[in-house]
C-alpha cells in the first residue's frame, strides 16, 4: 500500500493546474509563499509554462516583464493564489488587476473553501462565495477604473500611476459609479478551490502556513477556561453551544475535510480536547452530507487540544530541528492590518521562512569567495534588473545601487530550508527531524563529506569521529562553495549545514544549553518539595534580573548572548515550574501549588525585577505602566548623578542672624511638597505593579491547574509523570504517550468517536435487534492523521516516530499535522504577550 506524502501531494495539485498556469503571471500571497518555499514548486511552475511568480502583497508593474519564458508580447492572464479569505485578500487582488491593464483573464485558487466562507458568520459571502465574489472583483474593478480614469483627466497625468496610487493610498471601498459602460468588459475572473496550501517539513509532518487565515483565526474567545487567543481553551467539558465554535475551529474543520478529499481518505474521527471535540463534530456533519457513495481509502484522524500540553512546547527539548527554528531569524511578516472580528483579533503568528546565514558564513573569507568571481555575478545581475537607471541623470543613483551591491551581496546568498531536497532518494529535513541533536548534526556533516568526495574536494579539517562542530561544518561549507557549479549543485546540503552551524554556534548552544539545564533542574526540583521548586523559580529570577542590571552597567545589554538568561526568559521559566507544581503539589496552597509565604517570594522578586527594568518585553500584565515605571527609573537615575556639595563647603546661610535671609523658605518648601507628590506617586506606582503582578499569578494558578481541569487528564494516564534527570522536560510528550496507548489498544479517557449520521442511526435503530455497529478503534487503522489544534514542534514529530517504531507495527503509516511550527519564545508570546488572557 502507498505511503502518504503530503509534499508529492502538493506539487501534484500544482500539476493539475497546468492550464491555468501556463503563459500566465502567477502571484502568490504571503502564506502561499511558504508553502511553495518548502515543497521546492518554484522550479514547477517554470516547468509547466509560468511567465513569472511573483509576491502578491509586493506587486509592481515591472512583474510584467520579469519572464522566465523570454515571452516577448503582453501577458494577458494572470493567476492569482492565495491562503487567505476572499475578502482578505481582496485588496491585493484588485491593485494587482489595476496594474495589469492589459489582462483579460485571472483566475483565483484560494484555499479556503466556499463552505468556510459561509460557516463564518461576519463574512460577507454566501454559501455560492466563488461565484459572488467573481461578479463583486469585476464590479469594484470596473469601479476603480473608471475613477482612475477621472483623475487622470483632471490632473492630466498617465491612468496608471493615477490608478496605482489611489489603490495604495485609499481603501477599497468607493462611491457609487455607474459601470454601464466602458471599465473591464473583457475581463474574465473564475475562483475555484487549492485546499493543498500546507507546509510539509517532511512527508509525513506539516503545519499550515503562519500568514494564512486558518492560522491566523483565532482558537478562543475570553472567558475563564480560556488562556490565549492562539490556543484551545482547557478542556473543561462545559463548551457544548456550537455558538461558542470560534472561527479558528471552523477554519480547521472544513480545511481538514477538504484534506481528506483531496488525497481520498474516508476518516473515522476521533477527538481528545473540547475544542477538537467540536472541530470533530464539524467534519462529521460535514461527511455525512458529502461522502454518501464514495469509495476512498480508509484513515483515522485523531484531534487534540494542544492545551492538554503545555510543557512540551515551552520547553528546550533534544531536537535539532527545534534548534533551528528557535535560533535563526525568520522573515518579516507582510503588514496585514489587524482584524477584530467580533472583538476577537488575527493571530500574528511568526513566519516559518527560516532565513539561513550562508551569507555570512562564506564572508568570513572574502578573499577565496572573491576569487571565486561570485561576487561579481550577482553584481551583474543587480546591474542587469537596475539597467533602467542607466540614464545619464541618473548615473548616482546606479553608483549608490553599485555601492550597495558590494556591501550587501552576501545577503543574498542566505536561503531557505526545502523539504523536498533529497540526498540519494532521502528528504534532508526528513532525516533530520527524525534525529536527536547530536545524531542529526552528525548526519549533516557526512552529506556534506559525501558532497565533497563527489566534487573531489579536499578539506583539511580536524574532524571528531561522532560529534560535529561549527568550525568543522563551516570549512566544509566554504569548501563546497567556491565555485557556482559546486555551490548550485549542492545547495540543499549546503542550505541545511548552513542552519545547522548556526544553531551549533556559541552563542545559541549557550543559551539552549542554559534554558535546557534550568528546565531539568526545575524537573528535579518538582518531584521533592514545593518549597524546592519555589527557591529553584525564586533563584532563576533573581539572577536573570541581577545579569542584566550588570550587563546594562557595563553597557552591554546582549546578556543573554553569553549564555545568561533574561528576565523574560526566567517568566517563561516560571510558567513551566508552575505547571511542574500543579502536576505535583495540586493542594499545596489555596488557588495555587505552593503556600502563601512561598509565591510571596516570587511576587517580591517578579517587583523588584520589573522595578529594575521596566522594558523587559511586550508584558501584558504591564500593559499601561511600562511609561511610568521607566519615567521613575530616569529620574531616580538622574537623581543619583546630581552633583552633591561637599561637606566642607560653607553655609551662608548658617552664619546669617538676619531673620529676613530666610525670605526664600517658600522655595523650599515647595520644592519639600514636591518631592512628597514624587513620593506618593511612586508609592502608587508600586501598588498598581503590585495589582499587576498579582493578576500575573492568578493565570499562574489557572496554568497550575491544568491536569485537575482537563477532564483527559484527572485520571493520570496520560498526564506525565516524575521521572529521573537527563530530559530537560521530564518525561516523554502527551503525543508520544498517546500514541503508544492508541497503538497498544489501552483505554484513553476522554477520547471520543465520532460517528457518521448512518453509524448513529443504525447504533439507535437496529441495536435493540443486536444488529448495532461496533466502535472502530484507531489501532485497526493503517493511516493515522494526528493533527494537533494549537501547533507543534519538532521534538513531537520525533517522539511520535518513536512510538510507532516501539509499537512494532511497521504497517502503521503516521502522519503528524498542526495548526503551526511552535517554539519557546511562541509560547512565550501565547501565554504572557499580548494574546493572553488575563
């Protein structure tokens, strides 16, 4: 039977487009973008006769002559992809035609399907969204258009930069023109459905774009089981009102049915989690209606709330590929405004476009690469795409463009990582997430002697049998990058040991290391005593405030480059004691796992440290407060750096008799009420951080509670356990544990079966004649789709490969899927930014 691969899967949809694609411009959003980038389908649409691909946020006219097929008249269609909603996207779709006068057909794929556009309740769009959306594109452009046209005869400038600029300048929405005649009468818009916008990291893992709307919806609304609005609320097992279903749930359920259609899979559902309980719920209304009479490949889908772990994601587990993503920059988000529907916000989720520093690995030595003549090939083409300034009146701007290329070239080289690039038939990122740190550097570092020994290269470098090494990896690299040939030929490998040495660098291992070390400490302390486990939080604070009160002293506030931790780092810290306490001491103190006079500790140490350094990240517990506690931290500053008298200068005034030398008290004496007003107003400020701080420990307490309040979890079997000290995060995940009890055919409490209208009639019907249908079980299924409501990260995928290779059952074909790729620094965000809920 044929192993599923959700990244073959992606480019075979591309294929099926071929039609539309062909001698079209293709534009593709943001979230498309990412997709594209890691199922490597740039080289595809070339392939099958795309003119060009380019940035559908970031669109020029000048897209039009960027032709990969040296066509030489006009475009007349383009094709337009996106991973947003209709009317999200609608902006850019209509400066995109307005552009492109000549156009006459454009077809859109959005991933989004009609059945979502209907499902949400403040959207515009019907149940028939495609066909309303077709008619309302070409009325609004017929609309700017002929506005356009207006302002160009009045001010007597061309229509097109007319047009260009009140399409980015004003919003959509326009007067009421009469469209009778003249406008866009020969275009042609179609919109039809592209469910397969993912990002696999490998075949069988993927997680959905971040700049797409299933992402960015919300997955809560605020109420007082809920947390955050980027994640599932606990799993109480009161949210039963389908009202309550936030739009993120919607999102989800119709885009995974729209999955298992796509690669023809008949899904027995199962749901662990309130809100994949009512995600599980959709799908089954939804196949009910849909999947009468089709003959598909039989799967099981299990959902999970993410909020049924916490500990996992926030914390610093063995995984290179988490190393990765949590110490490389990622790519800037586009601008999109932030949406508040129905009072609840997008969600701003980082971009999964890891940017790779091969740049400046190949800049430390500019001499070899120069020779190289690299250098000046992308000069070249810098200078070829920049020709139209080669007008004599513009020969500064070319030198400044010249300038500039010299400088920032290598910046150019800093890449991507690409989920289908393979070494002898093997997914790179494949083989490394499926791999410890160790191993998976390990293994880079043999591709990258294998790469050599194919280009007959030589590289004198002292290498350690079973370690790899920064220095090791970057020769290597260099090695392999002086000539185009080499570089081009190899440039997955060559992309992959690129992020792997920058993980491996100094500084981010000190840090991983030092978050790691802290964690397991943490782990430790919680299978003693409470009283342990609150010093061990207690310490922690003190001195990451201490390290960066000294770092700014010394005028060196990159602390943490060192190896130190951050106050920030030290809250995420205490997030992951306290729900190390609730899983240890659930009854220590009232509303909280430890006593009173223990969170006062913290509560002192948490003031104090704010008190020291007011801008310590975007806090919302400190939402209105970080101007003032910084204004009182200027002028104590400035206080101190006050020139006092000595105390051998004289006192005039001391030697006065006169009465009447004392006529200034007033002075003073204002300048004494003052100094009072300062101090009741610092005093205030303090009891206002004090009411903040206390409402951050009141989350604390829900975070503790989390294993009494989710009903999955009272029972223990799947909540972790202690264990000895050697994993920074304790035990094994809940996916891993899950997995293995699926496997095993234990009983899983709280797991539910959602069965399909006809399993329920005939449960109902014909089982009072025996005849009633038996609960399938996940165990008996050969495919299963686990996709976890919140997100994941790369030390799950990994643990859950494990469970299947211990279950000894080879047949099983696994596939791990996520609402996004979270880090600890995501978590961080989730929990105390500005998406939490206090």
């Amino acid at each position: 039977m044929a192993l599923i691969d959700v990244a073959i899967s992606c480019l075979n949809s591309i294929r099926e487009i071929e039609e539309d694609v062909k001698d079209a411009i293709v534009y593709i959003d943001a979230g498309c973008t990412e997709c594209f980038q890691f199922v490597g389908a740039f080289p595809l649409f070339l392939e099958l006769g795309a003119r060009a691909v380019c940035s559908l946020e970031n669109m020029t006219s000048l897209d039009a002559v960027a032709d990969w097929n040296s066509k030489t008249d006009c475009a007349k269609r383009i094709v337009i992809m996106t991973s947003r909603l209709l009317n999200d996207a609608h902006r850019y779709m209509l400066r995109c035609l307005s552009t492109h006068e000549g156009v006459q057909h454009c077809t859109v794929f959005t991933s989004i399907s009609e059945g979502s556009h209907a499902a949400i309740p403040d959207l515009p769009l019907g149940p028939d969204a495609y066909r309303e959306y077709e008619t309302l594109l070409v009325q609004d452009y017929n609309e700017h258009t002929k506005k356009s046209d207006k302002i160009s005869k009045d001010k007597g400038v061309s229509k097109f930069s007319s047009a260009l600029e009140s399409l980015t300048m004003e919003p959509i929405a326009s007067e009421n023109v009469d469209i009778s005649s003249g406008g866009a009468e020969g275009l042609v818009v179609s919109v039809h459905h592209f469910p397969l916008i993912i990002c696999p990291f490998t075949p069988r893992a993927f997680v959905l774009p971040s700049q797409g709307s299933v992402a960015e919806a919300s997955l809560s609304r605020q109420h007082e089981d809920s947390l955050s609005f980027g994640l599932p609320p606990i799993s109480t097992g009161s949210m039963s009102d389908a009202d309550d279903v936030p739009s993120g749930a919607t999102l989800t359920a119709h885009f995974l049915y729209q999955l298992a259609l796509k690669m023809e899979l008949k899904l027995e559902i199962f749901s662990l989690g309130d809100l994949s309980k009512s995600v599980g719920k959709i799908l089954t209304d939804m196949s009910s209606v849909y999947d009468v009479g089709r003959r598909k490949r039989s799967a099981a889908l299990l959902l999970v709330d993410r909020t049924l772990d916490l500990i996992t994601p926030c914390c610093h587990g063995d995984s290179l590929f988490d190393r990765i993503f949590s110490s490389l920059p990622r790519a800037e988000r586009f601008s999109s405004q932030a949406q508040f529907k129905q009072g609840v916000p997008s969600i701003n989720r980082p971009s999964l476009d890891v940017q790779v520093p091969l740049g400046e690995l190949l800049n430390e030595e500019p001499s070899k690469i120069r020779d190289s003549g690299l250098p000046e090939g992308i000069e070249a083409f810098l200078r070829g795409w920049d020709s139209y300034t080669s007008d004599p009146q513009n020969e500064g701007l070319l030198n400044e463009c010249d300038k500039k290329s010299t400088t920032n070239w290598t910046e150019l080289l800093n890449g991507s990582l690409v989920a289908t690039e393979c070494f002898r038939g093997t997914p790179y990122l494949e083989a490394m997430i499926d791999r410890k740190t160790k191993d998976g550097s390990v293994l880079v570092k043999k591709w990258l002697q294998e790469a050599l020994r194919r280009e007959n290269i030589s590289v004198n470098v002292r290498a350690r049998p079973g370690y790899a090494t920064k220095p090791e990896l970057q020769a290597m690299i260099r090695a392999l990058s002086q000539s185009q040939s080499s570089l081009l030929k190899n440039k997955g490998i060559i992309q992959l040991a690129a992020a792997t040495a920058a993980a491996l660098g100094e500084s981010q291992s000190a840090k991983w290391d030092t978050f790691s070390s802290a964690e397991m400490m943490l782990n430790v302390s919680a299978g003693d005593t409470s009283q342990g486990l609150a010093a061990q939080i207690s310490d922690l604070i003190n001195k990451s405030a201490l390290a960066e009160l000294q770092a700014k002293k010394n005028e060196k506030p990159d602390s943490s480059s060192r190896g130190l931790l951050s106050f920030r780092n030290a809250l995420l810290l205490t997030v992951v004691g306290y729900i190390l306490a609730g899983e240890n001491f659930p009854t220590s103190g009232s509303g909280g796992p430890f006593s009173w006079q223990e969170e006062h500790f913290l509560k002192e140490a948490i003031v104090d440290a704010v008190l020291e350094n007011p801008s310590v990240g975007n806090l919302k517990f400190l939402n209105g407060l970080t101007e003032e506690l910084e204004g009182r931290l200027n002028r104590l500053k400035s206080e101190e750096t006050k020139e006092i008298p000595s105390d051998d200068q004289l006192d005039i005034d001391a030697l006065d008799d006169d009465p009447w030398g004392k006529w200034g008290d007033e002075e003073e004496e204002e300048v004494d009420n003052s100094k009072a007003d300062e101090s009741y107003d610092d005093m205030q400020l303090k009891l206002d951080l004090r009411d903040r701080v206390d409402s951050l420990f009141r989350f604390l307490h829900k975070l503790s509670s989390l294993r009494t309040r989710n009903l999955p979890l009272r029972e223990g079997s799947l909540a972790s356990e202690s264990s000895f000290p050697g994993d920074p995060c304790g035990n094994k995940g809940l996916l891993y544990r899950l997995i293995t009890k699926v496997l095993s055919k234990q009983e899983i409490p709280g797991l539910e079966y959602h069965s399909s209208t006809v399993g329920r009639f005939i449960k109902s019907g014909f089982g009072r004649f025996g005849l009633g249908q038996a609960r399938p079980s996940l165990a008996d299924q050969s495919v299963i789709l686990v996709f976890v409501i919140g997100g994941i990260n790369g030390r799950e995928v990994l643990e859950a490969q494990e469970a299947v290779s211990e279950s000894g059952r080879p047949d099983i074909n696994l596939v791990i899927g996520g609402t996004t790729l979270v880090t600890p620094d995501d978590m961080f965000e989730l929990l105390l930014g500005q998406l939490s809920h206090f």
